[in-house]
C-alpha cells in the first residue's frame, strides 16, 4: 500500500473529548473515527488489525472442534423475558419493532442459542456441541470513555458448548481455558487467568486480565506463583494456592469464561435423553472474547511517546518503507523496486512514496502506526537498507536478502 493512498492521513491532534490513550492514539494514527461515546467506525489500518485478530480466534475456535455460527444483533424481547434479564440487564438496549413487539439488541447470545439448540438436540449422541460466532455486541455502557476499551458497540467472539454432563462440560472448559492462552500468546498481549464471581448465572468463572495502569479492573497477583484474584471475590490474606505475597495491580479483563448453571437450560426447556432413558437438562459452558477491547488493551500496553507499537502477528503492516530523496529517479526505483519485491514475498509493506513531506514527518508518521520494522531508503544508505525494529533505538544497515531473512 502507498501512504499516499492511504485513507485517511494522520492527524498531530487527537479529537477533543479523546481522554483515553487508546483512542487517541487509534484516531490520530487513522485506525478508527469516533461517531459517538463508544461507537466507532473502523478504518482501513483499523480493520486490517481486527480481522487478524479474530482470524487467530477463529483457527484457534475451530481447533478445539467449535463451529462457526452468525446469530442476530435484534432479539425477540421475549426470550429475555424468560430469563428474567429483560429488566435485570442494566445495560440492554431495548425498543419496540414494528409489530409493537419489545426487541433488544445481543449483548451477549444465551436467549438465542439455548431457544435455538432445543430444536435440534434431544439424545445424548447429539451431544456435545460446540458453536462459536464473532460478532457485534450492543451494551448500553454508562461510561464509554475508555475508547475500545469500552464501547456500547463493540465485537466480541462468544463460544457457547453443550454437554450431556457437568464432568465433560468441565473437561472442555479447561481445553477452553488453554485455547485462550494461546490466542493471547499468539497476539502477543500477556494476560494472567483471573479467578473471579461468576454473576447470577454461574458460580465461579475465569477472566483473562491483561494488566496495565489504565485498566478499570482491580486484582490481587501472587507474587510466587503468579496466581491471581478479582478483587470483587478476594478474601484471601496470602495465596490460597503457595501461601505467597499478594501485590494489587490494575488490569484490563480482556476475556472471561464461564461455566453456567442449570437456569437457563430450565428456562428454555434444554433437555436430552441419557443413554439410560432419562431426561436430563444439557450442561453449558460459556467463552467469551472481546475481540476490539483486546485492539485497545494491545495499544495501551504497547505504546511508547511516539505511538503504537504492534505487536508482529497484528499488526496491519510488517514493514514500512521510509523514501528519502525520492526526487532521485534511482532512489524512487530503488524503492519501489524494494515496495514490489517484499510484496511479491507475501509480506505487508506500507511504502510511503509521498514527495511534498519532509523526512521528519515520515519517521513521525512510521513511529505513531507502530508497524514493526521501519526500513530507510535513501542516498546516504547507498546500496543497503537501514533497518529499525519499532520500539528498538538501534539501526542497522542490511542487504534486501538479509532484511527477508529476518523477516521471515
Ligand atoms: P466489564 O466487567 O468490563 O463490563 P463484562 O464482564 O460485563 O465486562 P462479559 O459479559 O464477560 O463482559 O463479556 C465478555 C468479554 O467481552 C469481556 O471479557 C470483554 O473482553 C468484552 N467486553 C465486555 N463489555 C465490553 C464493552 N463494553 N466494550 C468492549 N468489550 C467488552
Ligand atoms: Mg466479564
């Protein structure tokens, strides 16, 4: 891609009414444009980002046998009204269609899934199921000031599976609870598994927290072995598990799972034939993944104050090629012989071509997109490249074959 293609160019100034650094860093590098608090339009850098990181979940959902699914945004009211969370959800978003009838739109999908799986499972062989979507949320937050981290419109990946006992539901959950690991070592974001209150719906539940100072959730880390607490469920003087130190530290609840309980299988009638003849209410887990906080989480834990920095697997670009000296009709060659041949490898470049900017507001400019590997072309680097990791102080001059290897 040519930076002087791109849509949109970057902005000096961050938005008034951008408070968190997530946001404007995200809108002045050109990744997102706010319409309204917690709403956002995802630009072209914007989206390329979101679609790798839920091309990663989605593998890693299909890996542990989850099937992918695309449930509605609007809700019959009346399905929320068989569990009681019509007017227990403090954040839902409810109005009447057409007919009159009450709808809402899915901040999360239980009141469509358990209706929709007791039409297709009656026997235990039709069991387990594991059914996954990546899809957009809609909660009616009171505080959206967080940019990604917060929004009322916001894409999550949410796997529901259903088991014929609590034993195979709990085997699959901690298969779940590795998955997500992986998902977050892939992505290069840290995160810790957070033991915390499972709401009205579940006893205990885990979440994934990402610690870093912005973040709204408070928890308790083991300094020996690492484990952690929700503040909200901490009752512990040392750690339950090695009797360690506990250090308070701020996070980001990046994902949470849970395992639920029976109410909304009786609710909605899930039942199934045991191969004893019984019937039986189906046993559920539930996985959640919030797939634009994590974009947020991401930038504001890898960030210096020049912008972004991405990590590699997420990040839209691999490379961004500064030009200097593209007057010269050898350099412009050079470089766009450079742009082509990385291209015709299968890696992401971004060339920034543009002549009527000056060579500070092109390392500007590569600084605050946060793409990896920054490389030069100039006359002063004659025949070599001069290569920069983004978030590394040193430069080095290199070949184009070396600059392949190493990027590959
Ligand atoms: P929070 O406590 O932050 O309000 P939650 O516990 O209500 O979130 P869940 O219902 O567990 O959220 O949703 C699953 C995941 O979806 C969360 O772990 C988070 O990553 C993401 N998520 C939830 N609410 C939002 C939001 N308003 N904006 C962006 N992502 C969200
Ligand atoms: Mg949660």
């Amino acid at each position: 891609m040519l930076v002087s293609q791109l849509f949109p160019q970057t902005s000096k100034t961050a938005p008034a009414g951008a408070e968190s650094l997530n946001q404007q860093l995200l809108i002045r590098a050109g990744f997102i444009h706010q319409e309204m608090a917690g709403v956002y339009t995802y630009l072209p850098l914007g989206l390329k980002v979101l679609t790798k990181l839920s091309q990663i979940i989605r593998e890693e959902m299909d890996r542990i046998g989850g099937q992918e699914v695309l449930m509605p945004a609007l809700h019959p009211g009346e399905n929320w009204k068989k569990t009681g969370r019509f007017e227990t959800f403090d954040v839902l978003f409810k109005f009447k269609g057409a007919s009159g009838a009450d709808v809402v739109l899915g901040p999360t999908h239980e009141e469509i899934i358990y209706p929709l799986l007791t039409e297709y499972v009656t026997s235990y062989k039709d069991l387990p199921i594991a059914l996954y979507q990546i899809q957009t949320k809609f909660r009616n937050e009171l505080r959206a000031k967080a940019g990604l981290l917060r929004g009322r419109e916001f894409l999550m990946k949410d796997l529901y599976s259903f088991h014929a006992s609590e034993q195979d539901r709990d085997q699959y959950y901690e298969k779940v609870k590795k998955s997500y690991l992986k998902i977050f070592a892939q992505i290069g974001l840290p995160v810790l598994v957070t033991k915390a209150a499972g709401g009205t719906f579940s006893d205990l539940s885990d979440e994934f927290q990402s610690l870093t100072p912005s973040g709204e959730d408070t928890i308790f880390v083991c300094q020996s072995c690492q484990r952690a607490v929700n503040q909200e469920v901490f009752d512990e003087e040392t750690c339950q598990q090695c009797g360690g130190e506990f250090k308070k530290e701020k996070s980001i609840e990046v994902g949470n799972i849970f395992p639920l309980k029976q109410s909304y299988a009786k609710a909605f009638g899930l039942y199934f034939t045991s191969e004893k003849g019984e019937k039986k209410l189906v046993s559920v887990g539930c996985y959640g993944l919030g797939i634009s906080r994590v974009m947020g989480a991401i930038v504001e834990v890898f960030h210096d104050e020049k912008g972004i920095i991405w990590p590699e697997k997420v990040a839209p670009f691999q490379v961004y090629i500064v030009g200097l000296d593209l007057e010269s009709k050898d350099i412009w060659d050079k470089a766009e012989n450079i742009y082509q041949n990385l291209q015709a490898e299968g890696i992401e470049v971004l060339f920034d071509d543009r002549k009527s900017v000056s060579a500070g507001e092109k390392f500007t400019d590569a600084d605050l997109l946060g793409i990896p590997y920054r490389v030069v072309i100039s006359k002063k680097s004659e025949s070599n490249l001069e290569l920069k990791k983004r978030g590394e102080k040193t430069t080095q001059l290199v070949s184009l074959a070396e600059l392949k290897s190493q990027l590959k």
